[in-house]
C-alpha cells in the first residue's frame, strides 16, 4: 500500500513571496503519478500540477513547480509569487500508473493550510 | 458542460436513517470514484467503478453500497447512518488512460 506524507500542517506565507510546501511518500511501485491539488475555503477540489515518476524533468505550471526526487521519495510544491487567492488547502497524492480500475485510485496526504498574508 | 455534479450539497440525517448521495457527470468518463473528507485525514477512497456493472470496494467502503447503471450516474447510499459517517463526501470521474480525476464540488453530511 502507498502512503503520502504531508508534515507541515499548516503554513504561512506574505504576499508576492515563495514558500514550499513538502511532500514525501512511500511506495514499491516503479511508475506513478503524483499530485498536488489546491482545496480553497469554496470546497472544490482542483488540480495544480502532476509529475508523472518516469519523467526527470520537474513540471512546472506558472507560478507552480515541483521538486521531485525520486529516490528520496520526495515530492514538494514551490509557489512564487504568492497572492491572496492561493490561500488554500493543498494535498499531495499519488496514483499508480497502468491499466486497471484499482490504477485510478489516489491516495491522498494530510494536506497543508497555506495563508498567503497582505 | 456541467461537468461532476453532486446532489445534495448539505444533508442532515439521524441515526439510522437512509438515503443516497447523488453524483452525475458528462463527460462520458469511465472512471467513476466517492471519497471522504474528514478533520486532519486528507481524502480516503470510499468505492469506485471502472464501468456500468463494475464496482470495487476503496479504503473505507463499510457502511455505503454503489452501483452503476450507467455511464453518467454513481450514487452512493448509506443503509443506516451513523454519527461516524458525519463527513464532506466528493465525488470523481476521469477518462481511461487520463489520470487527472475531476471532482464534483461534495456533499456536506451531518449525521446526529
């Protein structure tokens, strides 16, 4: 079984500067995907960005990126720029690739708070 | 488009009671998944369904029944509810071989 890690429960951060959020996971799986998707106070689950594992280049999504590590097993997200409206919660999850129905479960951390303050 | 959608997007319930979560969606995917949201536990998989007629069972699935008659529909039901079912219910749907899920905007469920 896979399992995601999410250490910083919450986080603070002020406006128009970076902050990482950390992301660890453990799994014997060789291909998969990971996730980080944004929850704001409106509820709606909405994707960020996705690193699939067999790819060593890191994703990036404007003002988003990943650092992924794979070995070390690590997968954080880098917001620059911080504005107000990324003041959410952010979940990291993780998803074996292949066919299959049990290949679209995600397994999702704790989530992190972020506050992007003014 | 309308995308996912979940019916109701509040309930109350008591003790024992029944009834379904509704969750519809258009884009004719195969992928159909319910999870729950609690306090400090992130999402866990409740059931999912690759197809009409297909169910398997998630990370959490005692106390909810599915089934998919349909493409479009994955209702799920709770029998007889309790307070530990007290949670925010999403549910998701994704293409085969696309791996991004989208996820409906849930159901807050208050079970007293």
């Amino acid at each position: 079984a896979q399992t995601v890690t999410q250490s910083q429960p919450e986080m603070s951060v002020q406006e128009a500067e970076t902050v990482t959020l950390s992301c660890t996971y453990d799994t014997s799986e060789n291909n998969y995907y990971l996730f980080w998707y944004k929850q704001p106070p409106s509820r709606q689950m909405i994707l960020v960005i996705r690193q699939e594992a067999y790819k060593q280049q890191n994703a990036t999504e404007n003002r988003f990126s990943v650092n992924f590590q794979k070995a070390a097993k690590s997968f954080s997200l880098k917001i620059s720029d911080s504005q107000l409206g990324d003041t959410a919660m952010y979940f990291c999850a993780f998803m074996k690739h292949g066919s299959g129905g049990s290949n679209y479960k995600l397994t999702f951390g704790k989530g992190t708070l972020l506050t992007v303050n003014p | 488009n309308a995308g996912v959608t979940q019916t109701p997007k509040f309930q109350v319930l008591k003790t024992g009671q029944s009834m379904t979560l509704q969750c519809a969606q258009d884009m004719n995917h195969e992928y159909m998944s319910w999870y729950r949201q609690d306090p400090g536990m992130g999402l866990r998989l409740i059931h999912y369904s690759v197809g009409a007629g297909i169910t398997d069972q998630g990370e959490v699935p005692n106390g909810y029944n599915v089934s998919r008659s349909t493409t479009e529909d994955f209702p799920l039901r709770l029998l007889s509810a309790a307070p530990s079912q007290t949670s925010v219910y999403f549910c998701a749907s994704s293409r085969q071989g696309i791996y991004e899920q989208y996820f409906g905007p849930g159901t807050r469920l208050t079970v007293t």
